[in-house]
C-alpha cells in the first residue's frame, strides 16, 4: 500500500532529526520564557514594595529579556529546512522539484519556464494558493494550468519570489518543514548577486540540475563559484538529470560499457568541481552528493504508484529501476544532510543565545540575592543591638528598682522609727 508505505518512510527518515530538534528547542524556550516571566513579575513586585532592593533599570532589563526571549519564539516556530535548485533553463529543476513532492506542483515543459522564484512551502487546510512578493493577497490555485499561467504571464522581475503554499497533508516533506526554491535558469540572470543575497544565504542545500546529455557550463559553474565566495562550504548536491535519454542515445544502447563510460566522466567532473573547483568537499563526500537520475521519469512513476498501479507499466526503459533507486538515494543523502545542516545553522544560534539570557539572569538574580542577604544580616545586627540596649536598661532598671526598694523600706523604717520615738516622746 503506497500510502503506508510513505507513512513509513515519514517516520524513518532524517529529516526527523530537525523536527524532533524543533520540538525540543520550543519546549526549552518555552520552559526558559515561562521562568523569565514569573521572575519578571517577581522582581516587579520588590521593585514596587517598601524594601529598597531593585532598582528602575534592574526591572527594565528582566523586561527586556522577556521581549528577547519572546522574540527567539517567533523566529524559532518559523524556522525551517531550505533547499534551492539552481542550473539552466530545462535542466528539469521544476520536474525534480515536483518528483520529490509526488506530484506536479510547479508547471514544467516548453513554454513554461519559471521566471522568477518559486518557493513551494507547505501550509495547513486543504487549499493551495498563491502570494506574490511585496503582496498579502492569497491567489487562489485550483490547476497547475492556472498557476502555470499565472507565473508566465506575469512580469515579474527575475529575482523576485512567488510563494506557493501547498497543503501540508498532501506532501510528507512539506510536513516535515522543508521549503523549496526553484529559480530561473543561470543562464538567463546577470543579477546573480542579488539572487544569492535574497534566496541563497539561508540555505540549507544547493541542488544543481544538470544535464546529463551535455557538460556543465560556465554559468552554472561561475554561480557556485559566487555561492561559495559568499557561504563558508555550502552543501551542494549534483543531479545529472534526463539520464534516461543519454541511455536511449544510440551507442549507449548498442555498448552498456559507453553509458558508463559516460557516466564516468561525468561523475570525475563533478566531483573535481566539487572538490578542486569550488573546494567545499572531500572527495568521499563529494561521491555522496553527484547522482544520475531522472526526474521525469520518477515523477511519473510515483503518479502511477499513488494510483495503486506499479511504478512502470508499459515498455520498460532500460534502466529505469537503477534511476528510480538512485534517486530514492539522493533523497535519502539530501534528508540527511538538510536536516543536520539546518539543526546547526538555525538551532545553534537560538541555543547559545537561550544560554546566554539565562547567564545574564542568573548574575542578576545572584546579584540582587546577595543585596537582599546584605540587607538581612544589617536588619538582623541592628536588631541584636537593640537587644542589647534593652537587655541593659532591664538590668539598670533592676538596679534602679531595687535600689528604689531599698530607699523605700529604709525609708518607712525610718519613718517608723522616727513615728514611734516622737509618739513616746
Ligand atoms: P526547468 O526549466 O529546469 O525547471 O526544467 P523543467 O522541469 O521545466 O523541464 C524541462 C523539460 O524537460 C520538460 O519538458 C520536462 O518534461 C523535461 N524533463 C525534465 N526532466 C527530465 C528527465 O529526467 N528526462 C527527460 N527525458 N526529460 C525531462
């Protein structure tokens, strides 16, 4: 049962790492704010009553931190994982974009070629619609055709970004918080600058699309080249796309030994670029991030297998099973490392904030119990000396008294004396 089967496979995959991580770091900052609240509003209260402990600015920054903290929640419920598909014009961007959706989001094929940004980012409820940069109206999709036209007729400016909200049910990647961005070809920009300041410098993945049936030119080289002056070791994948048609060419299907001879090559280009060229990896990591598939062909065999029917029906294409494996294992690869790669660059920086707060609240709060305890032994030493002083006047007043006690009865001995001599006399 397909349907199960991608249950499964949701519940499996990496991509887990970050959601679990996401859900982990919102429960701590949700602890975190729920004790900088309460100690707010405690220090609040001594701020307020008759004893002179904190003072104005001492209250104004614990309100501070709630605000700071507050803030990192914001952000942190919008974090995501962030993945950008860059090549030229028909490489198949779009068709890989939707054979890992599972289903024909972004408009692909002649005619159609998206000029602009697309993100395709997941959302509750049923619908899918559409918002344009700079813009808060929510278009409505209801055909791929519609969204189609809508993208080519409008004349957008090429680093623009057209958002288009997919519901979250109908996709396992969307749910798990990927977003994808797919962009005009290399080949048609000069603003290649502004495209990495505006979609590249989040994220968290680079797939290059490439051609298979044709070397990787100087564009989509000098691109990465840019990427990679701008991030320190982008994370970058290479799809040698439309691998089914070089297998269909003449003398691959005469000689099995051409196809590899070609995918050899390939394979030894992409990895020095990845490795000599651009530098940012190893060549065993760099044999982990260069795939031959096909991304037409995998859209349509999902279809088909949604369907309940099997992945290929009709003539099988030679090799068609080794390309749908291999791109399972690309998704695979990419999963693992989007979701790792995303846990440090987003989580990382909210965690060593998170820390610092607590520190700084915890000197404060150690500060201001040091005054208090200050404070007490002052009250408690006046306290003893008052005590004191009192311990003395009760003796003085012991003295006084039987002193007093004395005079009087030498007094009214006197008195008697003095009363019974003059009463004989
Ligand atoms: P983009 O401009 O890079 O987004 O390219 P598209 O995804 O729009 O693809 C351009 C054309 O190439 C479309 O007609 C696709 O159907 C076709 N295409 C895409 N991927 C493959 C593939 O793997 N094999 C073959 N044979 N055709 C493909």
């Amino acid at each position: 049962d397909p349907n199960s089967r991608r249950e499964l496979h949701h519940v499996n995959s990496p991509l887990q790492i970050f959601v679990k991580a996401k859900k982990n770091i919102n429960d701590i900052f949700g602890d975190i704010s729920d004790y900088v609240v309460e100690s707010t509003n405690f220090i609040e209260g001594l701020a307020q009553g008759h004893i002179d402990i904190v003072d104005k600015a001492e209250t104004e920054t614990f309100r501070g931190f709630v605000f700071k903290i507050n803030n990192i929640r914001e952000v942190l419920a919008r974090d995501h994982m962030k993945v950008a598909f860059f090549g030229r014009t028909s490489n198949g961007k779009s068709s890989v974009i939707n054979a890992m959706l599972r289903d024909k989001i972004l408009p692909s094929g002649i005619g159609h070629t998206t000029n602009c940004f697309c993100q395709v980012e997941g959302v509750d409820g049923h619908d899918a619609y559409l918002m344009r940069e700079g813009s808060e109206e929510k278009l409505n999709v209801t055909s791929i055709k519609q969204l189609a036209n809508a993208l080519c007729q409008e004349k957008l400016c090429e680093s623009s970004l057209v958002r288009i909200f997919w519901p979250r049910e109908r996709c396992s990647l969307l749910r798990d918080d990927v977003v994808f961005v797919d962009s005009p070809g290399v080949d048609v920009s000069q603003n290649l600058d502004d495209w990495i300041d505006n979609h590249c410098l989040n994220a968290d993945v680079f797939v290059l699309v490439l051609n298979a049936e044709s070397t990787m030119t100087l564009a989509e080289k000098s691109f990465f080249h840019e990427v990679s002056g701008k991030i320190s070791k982008p994370n970058i994948f290479i799809l040698n796309n439309r691998w089914d048609a070089s297998a269909s060419e003449p003398e691959c299907q005469e000689s099995k030994d051409a196809l590899e001879k070609v995918k050899a090559q390939h394979q030894e280009r992409c990895i020095d670029f990845l490795t000599k060229e651009l530098k940012v990896s190893t060549v065993k990591e760099a044999e982990e991030r260069v795939f031959f598939v096909s991304a037409r062909e995998t859209l349509q065999g999902r279809l088909q297998e949604a369907n309940g029917l099997p992945a290929h029906t009709g003539a099988l294409a030679e090799g068609f099973q080794s390309r749908y494996f291999e791109f399972q294992d690309f998704e695979r690869k990419f999963e693992e490392c989007i979701s790792k790669s995303a846990v440090k660059t987003k989580f990382e920086q909210h965690s060593s904030r998170g820390k610092t707060i607590a520190n700084d609240m915890r000197l404060m709060l150690d500060n201001i119990f040091e005054r208090v305890n200050d404070l007490r032994n002052q009250k408690l030493e006046q306290k003893k000396f008052l005590t004191d002083k009192i311990s003395t006047t009760e003796t003085q007043l012991m003295v006084v008294t039987r002193e007093m006690k004395m005079k009087i009865h030498n007094m009214v001995e006197e008195v008697e004396q003095k009363v019974s001599k003059a009463l004989n006399e």
